[in-house]
C-alpha cells in the first residue's frame, strides 16, 4: 500500500505553531523589516520545524505581480555568462526577485522550450542572450505573451522592438585589429564564431574597417569560422597554420577561442606572443592569468547583466516608454600575447 501524499503546510499553520498572526508570518516570509528578530526567528523556526515552502506562483497569482523572472542565456561554461548572471543577480537580489535559469547552448528549440516552461512559471519579464537567427514568429510569439523582454550581449531578434543591453562589437573588433596591426602585423587572422551570429558580423566589421584604414586588403582565407570554444579555437589555428601565407596575428572571436587558438599553437612549437601576436573578447577573469597572459577586449559582462535587470525591474514595475537600446563601449587590455613581437610594415 502506498503511503498518502504528504499535503503542503499552510502559511496558517506556521502562524499558529509559532503563536502569531497570520499577517505576520507573512511579514516574515516577505523579509519585511518592520518585525522583531524575536518573533522573525519564532516564525522561521516553526517554519523548518513544520517543512513549510513559500508558495511563490501563488503569491504572484494573490499580488498580480510577479517577483521572478527568467534569464536565458548560451551556456554558463562560458565565464562572460557567469559574470553577466552574477550582475543581473547583483541587481535583481535587491529588489526581491528570484531568477530562474536556463541554458540554450544556441538552440532554437531549446530556447521555445525555455520560454514556454518560464510563462508556465508565471515570471513577470525575461533576460534573454537570444540564438542566431531567431524568425519574426519568435518576436510575435514574446509580444503576444506581453512580460517585458530584455535581450542582452546579442541582438539577433528581428526588428527593434525590445530593450538591448550590450557591448559595442564595431568598436571592439576595430580596437583589436588596430592594436595588431600598430604591432606591426599585415597577415591577420579572425578566427572564431559563425557568421550566423551578428556578434560576429559586427566583429567581422570592426575588423575590416581597421584594415581598410591601414590600407590592408581583406583576405578572406584569414576568415576561419568554428565553434566558440577551446576545442573550435584549436581546430582554427591549425587551418590558419595551413595556409599558404600563415597569418603573424590572430583576432579571436572571443577569450575561450583565443585560449584554443594558443593551445593549438603550443602544440606545434610556437609560442603565443613571441611565434604569433593573439587578441581575445570579453576579458573573462582567466584571460589575465592564462599563459601567456591574453589581450583582448574589455566587453563588461557584469555590467551589462545589471543595467539589464535594472531596464527590467523598471519595465515590471509599470514604465512604458519606446525600447531602450544601451551600448557600452569596449576598452583594450594589451598583456603578453601580443606584445612581444613587432613586424616591420
């Protein structure tokens, strides 16, 4: 015989257990400051005691507000997602929300998965890096659903109709090319990315724009696209090194790639920095102590995931106004694996 199903303990119950009102537990449980640490550790005990969990979807049901909200992002191996989840964790843990996450790992179906599971949750709006290529059903389908919507990092969605939050990828990809190309360097490499993404035809631009300006012509044989990961950035540099005219110096779409690139290198006998100059994107927290240390972009992920949790929470909270589009500007950051060696023009 089975045994019956336990039911939920009610807020009620732990007010009587604790010998309070039910108003005040409820205080309690909503982190009000206007109850005593006597009777909040009086109500918080007879909640371990009696197993209670907050009910949160009915709580937003009772309020007609919700105080969750869902954040979709590539995947959190990357450490740019990590950093952008802890700024939108920063901002969103001060106003009172709960975040639920999910991860597409950039698939289209995923993503439809995640978006409907996170309605089902009733969250009150969404923090989305969308996927490469997303249709214009997908922007019906999230205005018909009308939370608010935050894209960050990415702007594939068709069609400016939802906040942006992100880095300007122009300005950064240009930095990067310029940088090598002050070194010295004419055979340059971006490696890394698809150009389904428009991360990476921004990038793409910024790169030929500092080309164009040097008077370097583009070679698209110097156009290696892979997957955005150690193992992609590794498999780029050996097509690189296989070129006829192998190029000095490498613009990689991002830090990781940029690690795999430097692996692939090392494999062979060279060595990042003095063999070849190599420049990432993000400036992730491992860039400044891999070996050689990376130069790359400074992308600001912990501050593009607050300025959009606090685009968000403002949308939740009643503002209505025309979509709101803030681009941060990318700073260079020059450490060892593109200093140590300098090509004559």
């Amino acid at each position: 015989m089975t045994e019956k199903r336990r039911s939920r303990v009610t807020l009620q119950q732990v007010a009587n257990h604790a010998g309070v009102s039910r108003a005040t537990a409820s205080l309690v449980v909503r982190g009000s400051p206007n109850i005593s640490k006597e009777t909040r550790e009086k109500v918080l005990n007879s909640m371990k005691e009696l197993g209670y969990v907050y009910d949160r979807v009915a709580a937003n049901l009772r309020s007609h507000r919700s105080s969750t909200v869902g954040l979709i992002i590539t995947e959190i191996g990357n450490l740019f997602f990590s950093d952008l989840l802890a700024g939108v964790h920063e901002s969103l843990d001060q106003e009172g929300y709960t975040v639920i996450l999910g991860t597409t790992f950039d698939s289209p179906a995923k993503q439809d998965e995640l978006l409907s599971t996170m309605l089902e949750y009733r969250v009150g709006g969404v923090i989305m890096s969308p996927v490469p290529g997303c249709s214009t059903d997908m922007v019906e389908r999230l205005k018909q659903w009308g939370i608010p919507v935050v894209l960050v990092a990415r702007e594939e969605l068709p069609m400016r109709q939802f906040d942006y939050v992100g880095i300007d990828n122009v300005a950064g990809g240009r930095l990067a090319t310029e940088h090598l190309i002050q070194q010295g360097h004419r055979r340059i490499a971006f490696i890394g990315g698809f150009s389904s993404s428009s991360v990476w035809r921004d990038r793409k631009k910024g790169y030929c724009e500092a080309l164009e300006k040097a008077g370097i012509e583009l070679d698209e044989s110097l156009l290696i696209q892979s997957l955005t990961t150690r193992k992609g950035g590794m498999e780029a540099m050996k097509r690189a090194l296989e070129l006829p005219n192998p190029p000095t110096a490498a613009f990689c779409y991002n830090d990781v790639v940029a690690f795999g690139a430097m692996l692939g290198l090392k494999e062979v006998g060279m060595m990042p920095g003095r063999d070849m100059a190599i420049v990432g994107f993000d400036n992730i927290q491992e860039s400044a102590i891999f070996h050689p240390p990376l130069t790359t972009i400074a992308a600001f992920p912990q501050r593009i995931g607050v300025h959009a949790a606090h685009i968000l929470h403002k949308r939740m909270t009643g503002e209505t106004s025309e979509p709101k589009r803030l681009i941060l500007q990318p700073e260079l950051v020059v450490r060892e694996s593109s200093s140590g060696i300098r090509h004559s023009l």
